[in-house]
C-alpha cells in the first residue's frame, strides 16, 4: 500500500479546493474461491463492447457520529474495504485482468484499485458548485490506472473521497468489458449489502452467459 500523499490540481474556476490522495491500495478477495474458474471467457456481447472504463459517482452527506466524531470516518473507510474484500469473493472477475489476444478475463485476484482521499472544502459547498464547472466531477475519479487493454490494469478502480464535513464521495471506475449498467448495479448494491449487513445476505451472482449463449446458438 502506498501511503504517499499526492495534490490533485485545484481547478482555475475553483481554486479553493484541493484533493489530496492519502493512500492507494489493491484490495484483493478475502478468499480465494475453490470453484470459480480460472479464467472467464467474454460473452458475444461483452466482446463489443467498448473496451474503456466508465465513471460512477456517488454522493454522501456525514451522519450525526460521523460529524461529530473523526475516528468515524476511519472505522467508515475500513469497513468498506473488508466488506469489498469480501464481494470480490463473489465477483471474482472483477478483481481479475483483461487478457485482449484471449478474450477472457484471468480471474487471478490480483483486486481492484482503491485510494483514499480528502478535499478540503464541505460536500454542500462541492455541489452548488458543481453544477457550474462540471469539471470539478473529475477530481473524485481515478484516471491514472493504466490502459484499458492492459493486462496489468484492474478492471475496477475505486476512489473514496472525505470532505471537511464527513461527507464523502465514492467514484467508480470500472471496465466496459465485463461491466453494463446492470452488472455495475448488481456488484455496488451487493457490496452495499455486505457493507451494511454481512457477506452472508448477499446472493451470489451467476457468471455462465458465455456457456449459455454457445447453448442457444447449438
């Protein structure tokens, strides 16, 4: 883990605020699944779409025990990646590498990319004045991960951001190639089950589309 502290440039429109990246991480599978595959092929599907990773963000103010209380903040943090940790035992292709020649995810449990971050500005001062200088979206996303086609860049790449109030902001970077709207719906509401639950209360997910596509088309 890299605990380096990293500036992200204020934005001319915004001078004021600054990111600091804290930390950065892979988070890898509590354990390792003895029954998932070792490599997961690409469906006809997945095989066109674009090989890019697409952002996600999502906003959330600081509860009464966050505000008041900093270490909060921290058990907050660690809970989300435990409970990550242990959602990449379920979605173990996420936590895999695109091979491009192959077409096929290596599920090796290499992780997923997580940062820690701080701003220094509070959530609802971020968003009157967002809205003026959509550019500022970006600071809460991690770009610098690699190319999409690369077999050393993880398919999921995950920033969690702390404004001065508590609030944070989680950005998601995930893979078009194993990633739709529907399946980034599924691994986030999963992980927030596991977060808020336990790992026991999600339902595992089915990854035999491959398999049943080449049943249809036999």
């Amino acid at each position: 883990m890299s605990t380096s502290s990293t500036n992200i440039p204020s934005s001319k429109n915004y001078p004021n605020m600054e990111v600091n990246i804290l930390s950065r991480q892979f988070i890898k599978p509590s354990a390792p699944s003895p029954n998932h595959p070792p490599t997961y092929n690409l469906s006809f599907f997945d095989q066109l779409a674009p090989w890019a990773h697409w952002p996600l963000l999502f906003f959330y103010p600081a509860d009464a025990d966050t505000s008041k209380n900093p270490s909060e903040s921290h058990e907050r943090l660690e809970r989300l990646k435990k409970s990550l940790s242990e959602t990449l035992t379920l979605f173990y292709p996420h936590a895999g590498r695109f091979i491009k020649d192959d077409l096929l995810i290596d599920c090796n449990d290499e992780g997923v990319e997580f940062l820690e971050a701080k701003v220094n500005v509070r959530l609802m001062e971020f968003l009157s004045e967002a809205p003026n200088n959509l550019e500022l979206l970006n600071r809460f996303v991690s770009y610098d991960i690699g190319a999409p086609t690369s077999a050393t860049t993880p398919m999921v790449a995950i920033q969690v951001t702390t404004f001065e109030c508590g609030g944070l902001v989680l950005g998601v970077r995930t893979s078009h190639i194993i990633t739709d709207g529907f399946t980034a719906s599924t691994f986030l509401n999963a992980w927030a089950t596991a977060s808020r639950s336990g790992i026991a209360a999600v339902t595992p997910p089915w990854f035999d589309l491959p398999f049943l596509l080449v049943f249809f088309q036999n």
